[in-house]
C-alpha cells in the first residue's frame, strides 16, 4: 500500500469508528487450516510425482555412448593395475636388493 493509502485508510477508519478485525481473525483461522502437515499419503503421492517429473527431465545415453564409457573405464582400471602392479615390483626389488646387500636374506 501507498503512504497516501495508508492516510486515507486510517481517516476512513477513524470516521467509521473501529476498523473490521474479524476479517483478519477469519484470515488467521484459514492460515492455521493451511499450515497443518500434509497426511503421510499426501507427501508420500507428492513426492513421487515430483520424481516422476524430474526423470523426465533426465537426458539418458544412447547405447553408443554406453559402450564407449564402458571401454574408456576398463582400460583406465587396467592402465592403473598395471602402474601399481609396476610400483609394487619395483619397491619389492629394491627391497630385495638392500636385504641382499646387507646380509639379510
């Protein structure tokens, strides 16, 4: 509301008498109704429609791209076995190679 609103109101109001507060209880009362929680059901339904809605939304991979990410992974794991494979023979030998020099083994 406008400040001149405003002025023209609070006279109306002063002219009348009492302003009309049991409009704004009545409002209260409506706001308490709408503010009580939801039924489980009613979440529960809610929910899955708002799934159902951002699945749809969803851009899913062709086949292709499937396959192609599919190959990508199995050779990055089998690039990483073999670079730990390869640390792991290394540390082992020069390990192997300290213990000889020292007398251990």
């Amino acid at each position: 509301m406008s400040e001149n609103e405003k002025i023209e109101q609070a006279a109306v109001n002063d002219a009348a008498g009492a302003p009309a507060k049991p409009a704004k209880a009545e409002k209260k009362k409506d706001v308490k109704k709408k503010d009580a929680k939801p039924s489980f059901f009613d979440r529960a339904g809610k929910w899955f429609k708002e799934m159902k809605s951002e699945l749809k939304k969803v851009v899913w991979p062709t086949g292709k791209q499937t396959l192609n990410n599919t190959v990508i992974v199995i050779v990055c794991c089998i690039v990483v076995g073999l670079c730990i494979w390869l640390f792991d023979w290394l540390a082992g030998s020069v390990i192997s190679a300290l213990l000889a020099l020292f007398g251990k083994t």
